[in-house]
C-alpha cells in the first residue's frame, strides 16, 4: 500500500473513531445547567493527528542519525540526509489541512447523525477557533505537554461558540457565561490533553 493510501486510511480511522466519541458523549450531557459545557473527548483524536506527526518525525530523525553515525560519513553528507529526511517526513504526514478534514468531517457527519443540525453552525465556528489556537501554540510545546495546547484549544473552541451564539439569537447578554466556559474550557482541554498525550507517547516504533 501506498504511503498516500495509508495516510488515508489512518485519517478515515480516526475520523471514524472521532465520530464514535462525539456521538456517544451526545447521549449523556454533563448535569451542569450551563449551556455548551462539555467534556469534548473528541478533540483527543485531533490533538492525536496534530502531535502523531511530529513524534513520527521525531522517530525517523533518530533512526537517521543512528544510520550516519553507524557508516562514519562526514558532515555534508549528514547535513543532507537529514534535510531530506525532514522534507519526506513533511511529505508523509499529516498537514494542517489533513487534521482539520478530520476535525471538520467528524463535526458535520456527528450533527447530521444526532439530528441536531441547529447546533452545526455552533459546532464549526467553536471547532474552528480551538484547532487555530491549537495550531499556534503546537509551535511553543513539546509531546510532554499536549495537554497545555488541549488547554488553550478548549478555551478558543468555547469563546467561538459563545460568540455564534451571541450574534446567531441576537442576545449579547450571553457572553456573561463566558468566564464560566473558560473554565470549563481549561479543565475539559487539560483532560483530552493528557489522554491525547498519552496515546502519543505509546505510538509502537514499527508503525512510526
């Protein structure tokens, strides 16, 4: 199998797996009276794909190494390889635009199966904001702290959500639960985060 036909594969099983979690966690809503307060365990699979690709990377650059110490080849030839390494890796794995198909996918099919088409529109603008906040600090953290990106993208995804919902019902007033959602946000995220973090550490070598 191809490696654009594998990349495809593991982007449609953890669409599907994402899509699993989202429709599950829609059939038991959080005993809190506060609207749009959820765990949000599907944002794991998406902090997965974002940090599965650098610590692949991560991997390969090892085993690089380890190859040009072993064959005791100068400088140059070291400087090389590993530019090559870097940009076939860059080729092989997922990109921006790969994770946030799976983000957007799993948020339009899980509306269309639980029936709540009215939320979609909160869905995607939350969704939207927490993956570009997400994206952004990914550049500032290591796979030892997943969990502070799950942080800053749970309170992104709820002031997006807040915000649709505020211009969408014409209510401005709504924005007084924020303080409320960005707490939840920061509990909720650190929670994906380390679950996340911790799938990632447990990537076995022989699939890297």
């Amino acid at each position: 199998m191809s490696k654009k036909a594998n990349k495809l594969t593991l982007m449609a099983i953890l669409t599907a797996v994402a899509l699993i979690i989202f429709i599950i966690e829609a059939q038991f809503p959080l005993p809190i009276p506060v609207p749009g307060v959820k765990l949000g365990l599907a944002n794991i699979i998406t902090l997965f794909a974002l940090f599965y690709q650098r610590n692949k990377q991560g991997m390969q650059e090892g085993h690089s190494k380890q190859k040009n110490q072993s064959k005791h080849e100068d400088q140059c030839k070291h400087e090389k390889q590993n530019k090559q390494s870097k940009k076939d890796s860059r080729n092989e794995f997922f990109t921006t635009s790969n994770v946030f198909s799976i983000l957007f996918c799993r948020i339009v099919l899980g509306t269309l199966l639980t029936g709540r088409l009215i939320v979609l529109v909160y869905s995607l603008t939350g969704g939207v904001f927490g993956f570009i906040a997400q994206i952004m600090i990914k550049r500032f953290v290591s796979n030892k702290q997943i969990w502070v990106c799950g942080a800053v993208g749970g309170i992104f995804h709820n002031i997006g959500q807040i915000l649709a919902a505020a211009v969408i019902t014409g209510t401005p007033a709504i924005i007084a639960y924020l303080p409320i959602l960005i707490i939840a946000g920061i509990l909720t995220g650190i929670l994906t985060g380390f679950i996340a973090q911790f799938a990632v550490a447990r990537i076995p070598e022989s699939i890297a």
